[in-house]
C-alpha cells in the first residue's frame, strides 16, 4: 500500500497531533489506511455512517468524523483532490451536509475578507479626507481662532520686522498710505479688524499684510506706482487676504496637526509659541491662487466702495503683465497679470457705478518726497 | 539525516549528523560549531520577495542559512538565541504547524516555510502580529522557545486557554479564538493575563513557560540609563 500520509486521524488512543493515514474514495464511503506505526487500523467508513464539516484554523479542512463514545474518530482531509472526489462520491443525504460545510467556510472567509476590506478602506478614507479635505479643515480650524489671537500673533512679527527695517515715520507717504487705509476700512462692514500701515524703505515693490490687520508698504512699490489708485487697489488686495485670514489659513497649514490641535484645545500660548517659529516666514507668505483670486474680487469691490477709481488695481496689473519679464516682485507667485487684469475687468462691469472721489494728496508729491524725481534724473 | 538534542534543559544545542549532499536550513545566526566539510549558503527561501515578506511581515529573519555538506558527511551544532527548551517534531506531509515568529531554529530539506497572514482579530490581538510561519512539508522540524516547552495535547471539540505570548506553535487542525481573560475588560488587564487564546482540538499546541516580553520588562529595571 501507499505509504505517503493524506490525512489525519483523531480519537481515543491517537496521537494527539493525529495519526497519519492514507485515504482514499470508494463508491460508497471512505477507505482509511494508516501509514507508519501506529494504533490506528484499517478502515472503511460508509457514507450512511459519517458525518462531516468544516475544521481546522482556516475552516478549509473537511472533518469526518463517525463512531460514537469512546470509538469516535475524527479524520481531517486537507487535500483539495481529494475532498473534491468526496464530494462527487457522496450522496445527496451528505451533500447538503457538505454544501453546509462549505456554505460556512464560504462565509468566514467572506467575512475575513470584509474586515479586511473595511479596514483598508477605513485607512484609504482617512488618507482622503486628510487629502482632499484638508481645506475644509483648515478652513474650519481657521473659523474658531479668535481674532485677538491673530492680531497678537501679526503684531509679533510686525513689530520684530519693523524693528529691522527702516521705517518711515511721518511725511506724505505715511499720510497717503494712511488715508486709503482708512477710506477702505471705513466701508468695511463688521471690520474686527484695527489696521495699522508703516511705510519701509525698501526698493522691494511689495507690500504685505499680516494676520491682524498689520499692513507693510514698500516704498519701492509708491515709486513704480503711477498713482495713488494704483497702490490703493495693492492695498485693498492685501486688506481683504486679512479679513479672509488668508494668513492664517496659511499657517494652521504650515503648522499643520499641531495648530489645529492647539486651538481645539484653546492653547493660545501654543500657537503663537509655533507661528513665532516661522518668524518671518510670515510675511513673506504665498497664498494659493484661489486666495488671491478671492482677494482680488473682493478687493475691487471694497475699492468701489470706498470710491476710489477701481481702475487703478486693474491699470497696475496691466502694467504689470507688460513688464512680466521684470517680474516684479509682488506678483512673482502669479505669472497671470494679464488674466487678472481681465477678470477684474468683467466683476468691475457688474459693480454699480460710483463716482470716484479723488484723495486730498497728490500723488506726484508724494513721490517727491520719497525721492522719485532725483531717482528718475 | 539525523538529529539529537544535546544538554537538555536552559541552554540545549541540536546536533545535526548530514550525509554528503544533505542540506538542514537554520535561522540565521543559529550555528555554533560544524565539520569542516560543511559549507554554509545564505539562501533567501521563496525568493527574495518571498523572503522580504517575511522578513518585513512577519518579522522574522531575512536570510535562512543553509549548512550543506558539501564534501562528504559531517555534523553541525546548532543553537538558539535565547535560554529556552528545543523540540523535535516530525513531518511526513500531511501535519503542519503554525509557529509564532522566533519558534523556528531549523529544518531539514523537504520541509517547507511559508508566512500566513492571520485574520485581522487574531493579528491586532493575538500578540503574534499578523503574520505566523506555516511550515509544513517532509523532515524534522527544530523549534525552539523561551523556557520550558509544554506539549498539549487536544482531543477533537476540547478546548484550552493559553496567553498568547506564551504560544510557541500549534498544528493547523486546531483552531483558536481570542478573547478577554476575564468576563469584564478592567478584570482582564488587571489580572495581568489581558487577551487569551481559546484553542479547540484535535491537534497539539506548544507552549512556552516563560513569557519573553514580561521578561523583557522585567530585566530592563536593571539596565542601567546612560543621559
């Protein structure tokens, strides 16, 4: 007889991890030869005499079992060739046995494969809400931080940028500047926001605006301005990146986990701790291109408002897209001035129309002061 | 090829007698001592893919080493890491043992090593991980453990409890559940057993008697800190 084991053979004077056998299907039960020394002796084993189900740890094993007390034998079939010969041989009384036993392996391994399932698409999900939602979220967090945060947050680091820089204390651009901010901030509804603006020397054309309301307006930007239109509208873009808390949508993303965390549990100490990090970092901030769309829009709007020519903004960003080559600075994060200039274009055809009030300066006078005339000589 | 277990007890080694051409796979690391006509191969068993599943899933080692004799008969020694009971266990085929990682020391050619990804329960609390060696096939299997190895013997439908970080092996005809130590979940961590395995026969389980991780906690009170 053969001597290569199919099976295992469980009972009463067995060993306990089971006897090797060697089995095979016969017409009308199964025939059982032990292999090796062992207690167990030959077998035939009817169909009408057995019962079987699934066993063993991955339920893919087909346990018949026969016998009653003492003489129960329990015989484990692993190979798949010869549970399938089972399964032809025996008769339909033990088939719907046996379909039963497969119905259940069917069903663990199903249910093995749902949680495995689950679990991955719990990960997956949890890796897109982080990706695609985490605008909403920063957007949310943004929502619960207290604006007396964010202004003792700008003020840091506008009063450690202004300490390093020269700054231009009083004269016709610090009163210029002054009162566009406060035509502006006049026609804000709601404003929490107190705006204070200094004047830098600086051949930068830039100006910024940190979270807060604290503006900076390089003196290089009122040099290449042609009037005073034109550096209110760069200063109604920067006003409404803070009354959007661009900024500080910027840093709860920088920032990250911990932000968040921070103003979940009203750590105010903790956020600032963590923005004062990024320092400077701060005002040289890029938004993202929808944040500047956004303060765009609502810029020539709040330009409209406060009746100052809204053609101003839109001359500068067509001036700009001429000399794109130049990339002036301010601009250098959004190469589509001439596309801006165009959509400020279409949203100031759908603003009413104002009469612009001119400002009680001269513009030309302004830019004497900051030296333009010698500079141009 | 033939096997024997020298100084039974805390500190045993195998001695491994091959004829020429024999081969006997070990962990890495496990040989002590051999005949000058075996060679040793590092041989990555199921390629090496095979072998970084194993090695990254289930933790256990990359490489297998493989003692050949080579150039005519000769014996090898071979030893595990830890202080612990080695067990010898036949397989003709058809039996096959799920072995936690760090259980197996050797096999002998024929014998057959693959990882098995357990079911998610049994992974996240079976203290196993996710990964255990099925080892099945033809030869003698070396399996080594921290302290004594207890064999348990189950009869079909009998169950036993077993802390799961005591689990050496067990046969694949024995199915098992995880579940609390106690009825309630404050009784089970504080009773110090936290999750058990509920095996239920036929089939045989190994155990170890001395638990690796507790040991480790144990010891490390002694370790002095360096700042």
């Amino acid at each position: 007889m053969t001597s290569i084991p199919n099976a295992l053979c469980f009972g009463d004077g067995l060993p306990g991890a089971g006897a090797p056998c060697h089995v095979t299907v016969s017409a009308d039960g199964l025939i059982m030869v032990p292999v090796g020394t062992s207690p167990l002796v030959e077998a035939a084993i009817a169909f009408t005499a057995m019962s079987v189900e699934a066993g063993g740890l991955d339920h893919d094993q087909l346990v018949v079992s026969w016998g009653v007390g003492a003489s129960v034998r329990t015989l484990y079939l692993k190979d798949p060739a010869l549970i399938l010969a089972f399964r032809h041989a025996a008769p339909s009384v033990l088939m719907a046995h046996l379909e039963r036993a497969a119905e259940q392996v069917r069903r663990v391994r199903h249910s093995h494969r749902a949680l495995w399932g689950s679990a991955v698409g719990v990960v997956v999900g949890l890796g897109l809400l982080l990706w695609f939602g985490a605008d909403l979220i920063v957007e949310w967090a943004v929502a619960r931080i207290p604006v007396e945060w964010e202004q003792k947050l700008g003020e840091t680091v506008y009063q450690d940028f202004l300490s390093k820089e020269p700054v231009i204390k009083e004269g016709p651009a610090v009163s210029a500047v002054q009162e566009m901010t406060q035509r502006m901030a006049a026609k804000i509804p709601n404003n929490p926001y107190t705006f204070q603006v200094s004047v830098v020397q600086s051949p930068v054309v830039n100006a910024f605006a940190l979270p807060g309301g604290y503006v900076v307006v390089f003196t290089g930007l009122m040099k290449k301005a042609e009037s005073g239109e034109e550096v209110a509208g760069v200063l109604s873009h920067e006003l409404n990146h803070v009354l959007q808390r661009h900024g500080m949508e910027r840093i709860v993303k920088m920032m990250g986990l911990a932000a968040v965390v921070s103003i979940l549990v009203g750590d105010q100490q903790g956020l600032i701790g963590l923005a004062r990090q990024l320092g400077l970092e701060l005002a040289t901030l890029k938004f993202g291109r929808e944040q500047e769309t956004e303060a765009d829009v609502t810029g020539i709007r709040l330009l409209s408002d406060a009746r100052i020519a809204p053609d101003g903004m839109i001359r500068f960003f067509e001036r700009l897209s001429e000399k794109d080559k130049e990339r002036v600075e301010l601009f250098s994060s959004h190469p589509m001035s001439a596309a801006r200039a165009e959509r400020l274009k279409a949203e100031l055809a759908a603003l009413p129309k104002q009469t612009p009030e001119p400002f009680t300066f001269e513009w030309k006078g302004v830019q004497d002061s900051l030296g333009v005339s010698e500079a141009k000589k | 090829m033939k096997s024997e277990i020298l100084y039974p007890g805390a500190f045993p080694m195998v001695r491994v007698y091959l004829n020429e051409g024999e081969t006997v796979k070990a962990e890495s690391g496990a040989m002590v001592a051999a005949s000058p006509t075996i060679d040793i191969e590092s041989k990555m068993e199921g390629g090496f893919l095979g072998a970084l599943s194993r090695k990254m899933l289930s933790g256990e080692k990359f490489f297998f080493q493989t003692l050949r004799a080579s150039r005519g008969a000769g014996e090898v020694l071979l030893a595990p890491t830890v202080p612990g009971e080695i067990v010898l266990l036949d397989l003709d085929g058809v039996n096959e043992y799920m072995v936690q990682k760090d259980g197996f020391l050797a096999g002998t050619e024929g014998v057959k090593i693959e990882s098995k990804m357990q079911s998610l329960t049994r992974g996240l609390l079976g203290g196993e991980g996710f990964f255990i060696l099925r080892i099945g096939g033809t030869g003698r299997l070396i399996l080594n453990s921290f302290g004594a190895i207890h064999k348990i013997e189950l009869k079909p439908n009998e169950e036993y409890i077993v802390d799961n970080s005591h689990l050496v092996a067990w046969t694949s005809t024995t199915t098992y559940n995880i579940e609390k130590a106690s009825s309630g979940w404050i009784a089970s961590l504080t009773s110090g057993e936290g999750l058990v395995c509920r095996f239920r026969g036929p089939g045989v389980v190994y155990i170890q008697s001395r638990n690796p991780g507790s040991f480790g906690n144990w010891i490390r009170q002694f370790i002095p800190v360096s700042e």
